[in-house]
C-alpha cells in the first residue's frame, strides 16, 4: 500500500493486502447502514484473493480455508456510498491453520476489525499448509508456530 493511500484512510500497522471498496446500496439495510453481515462477505473476499494469491484454489478436491471462529468489532457505523479500503494480515500460522486479521478503514479511520481462526480443510479433514504457503504467509509477516 502507498504512503498516499495510508493516509488517506489512516491506516495503522503493516498490512500487505488492500482493496478499495465502494459500499453498494445491496449490502446496506433499510437505513443505508452496512449491513453487519456484508462485512463479514467483504472479509471473506479478501480470504479468497489472499489463498489465491499463494496459489491456492477452490473446489472438492483442493485444499482451501475453512472459518473456524471469527470475531468482529463494529467500531463507527459505514454506510452506502462510503468509499472504504479493506485489508487483511496473517498474525500467525501454524500446520494446519492460520489467524488472520482483517480491517475496514474510511477517511475518519478504523471502522470494523476482525480476526479469525482459519482451519485448512481437505473435504472435512483437517490438512496441512503446503510448506511454500507457510513460507509466503512468515514473508509477509506472520508469526509460525
């Protein structure tokens, strides 16, 4: 992320995923307020272009990430026609999962934070981080254990 955009939505802490987002009116609720599940939708796509990003893929027979537990802080309301930026970090990885934290900022800021446990599922087992996905998540900064 640039010094320009860190500043424009005063951003905190390294963060080496980041998306501009404008908010639709589909993921507000009657008052024009995002809806708290559209967080969680905007989160989870974030998850996504991060496991592809290490190569990863989706469908039956892959490995993917699988949301153990996820924790959200609603901290100021976003609403329709905010422009946010959405970000994501890996804090940790361990064999078979993951923690990763994930962030709403707007111009006024921290809007939403989350952190969750992700587990990497073969089907319904658990399985193993590929070892060069371990390697890229330490390079960005996360923590093995």
């Amino acid at each position: 992320m640039d010094d320009a955009t860190r500043a424009a939505f005063q951003v905190e802490g390294d963060w080496p995923m980041a998306r501009r987002h404008r908010i639709r009116w589909a993921e507000c609720d009657l008052y024009a307020h995002v809806n708290h599940t559209a967080y969680l939708t905007l989160f989870e796509d974030l998850r996504v272009a991060f496991w592809e990003g290490l190569g990863g893929s989706f469908g039956p027979e892959a490995i993917g990430p699988v949301v153990g537990t996820l924790e959200v802080r609603y901290l100021k309301p976003a609403g329709f026609g905010d422009e946010v930026l959405l970000t994501c970090r890996t804090a940790s990885v361990r064999r078979s999962s993951f923690v990763h934290e994930y962030a709403m900022w707007r111009a006024d800021g921290l809007v939403c934070s989350a952190r969750g446990i992700i587990v990497v599922t073969r089907g319904p087992v658990k399985a193993a981080i590929p070892e060069v996905m371990r390697e890229a998540m330490i390079a960005q900064g996360a923590e093995a254990q």
